[in-house]
C-alpha cells in the first residue's frame, strides 16, 4: 500500500506529528512524508492512503491545507484521515469536528473514504504569546495556566497517540491475519 503523509507546518508541530504518522505507516507500506508545497494535487493519484496535517490558524485550517483541499482531485478508492495541531484550550469555543469539515468535504466531492482526524495539543510560538493574551484579554495568571498546559507539546505521548490513530486508521487496510490481537 501506498501512503503520503502531507502537511503544512511553520514551527515544527504539526510536522512532529506527521513524522510519528509516517513512522507508523511504513510499518504497514510505502510511506512518503512530504510537506505539502513540494506536491502537487495530481500527485496523490499513486497514493492509496492519504494523511493531510495543518496547524489552526485563527480558528481554520491553516490557508495552504485549505488551498490544497479546494484543489484536489482523486481518483475513486482512495482513503483519507486527518491531523491537526492546535494550542486549543485556549480558545473554548473551538470545535475540533468542525475543523476537520473542508477535509470532509475534500472527501465527499471527490469520492475519498474519509476516515477520522486526530487533534494534537500543540505550543504556540513564543513570538505571539504577547499578542495572544492579549487578544484573549488573559490574566498573567490565566496565561501562565494556558502556557503550561501547552507547554513542551507534542511531546511523547502526543506522538504516541498520533501513532496510535495512524494504527487505527491502517488496521481496516492490513491484511486481517497481520492485525494485532485485540482481545483484553
Ligand atoms: C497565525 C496563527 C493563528 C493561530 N490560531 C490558532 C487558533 O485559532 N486556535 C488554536 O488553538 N491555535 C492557533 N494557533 C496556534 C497553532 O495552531 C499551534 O501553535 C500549532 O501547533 C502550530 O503548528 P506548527 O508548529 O506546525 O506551525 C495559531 C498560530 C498562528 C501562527
């Protein structure tokens, strides 16, 4: 089986997530990872499994992801998950379903399985740390508590939950005699 892992990523935390994705794919196939500028949509056709990744960027897929899901063209069979990283908590009002929307709709129009999204707590770059409290209107003692909570993210956990999904998402696509024993 053939899998692409692509995605979009300024500070290096959606990409972290993308690589334990792609980690765990090769253990099941080809996995390429390639950050979404150096593929083109007509590229995807050799691909059987696709995963697309992206930060939020105020409160949407980040603009390039959201590029790229306007222009994509499939051919029928084709299977699709998403990941997205945010520094979510945040920003209550954030509805992890409804940012997985364009790529459902991606889906839909060109007849791709989507399969599920993964959400991954995420650090937000030092340099916007000011303005974001600010735009937040957060007490130091509210902002010390959302960076803390953010803090250090993805860390190894994260990436083993999003090795986990990446599990999850391929385990319909093994072979039924190579999928691990679920009994308890
Ligand atoms: C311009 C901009 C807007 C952002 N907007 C949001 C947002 O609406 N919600 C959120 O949870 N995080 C937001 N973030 C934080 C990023 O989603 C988060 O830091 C993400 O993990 C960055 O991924 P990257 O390192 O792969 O670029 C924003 C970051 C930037 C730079």
């Amino acid at each position: 089986m053939n899998i692409l892992v692509t995605y979009f990523s300024q500070t290096g935390n959606t990409e972290t997530v993308a690589k334990a994705i792609c980690d765990e794919c090769a253990t099941v196939g080809t996995a390429d990872l390639k950050r979404l500028k150096d593929i083109t949509p007509n590229d995807m056709a050799r691909y059987d499994f696709i995963f697309v990744g992206s930060p939020l960027h105020a409160g949407r897929l980040a603009a390039p992801m959201q590029e790229y899901l306007r222009q994509l063209r499939s051919t029928s069979g084709q299977k699709m998950a998403g990941f997205i990283t945010h520094f979510a908590a945040a920003y209550p009002e954030q509805s992890m379903e409804g940012f997985a929307e364009p790529i459902k709709t991606a889906c839909k129009k060109n007849g791709i399985e989507f399969r599920g999204c993964f959400d991954c707590q995420g650090a937000l770059s030092e340099r916007l740390h000011g303005v974001v409290q600010k735009k937040l209107n957060a007490t130091d003692e509210a902002w010390a508590e959302m960076l803390s909570q953010m803090t250090g993210h993805p860390n190894a956990e994260d990436k083993d939950r999003a090795r986990a999904f990446a599990r999850k998402m391929m385990d319909a696509n093994r072979p039924r005699e190579d999928r691990p024993s679920t009994t308890t």
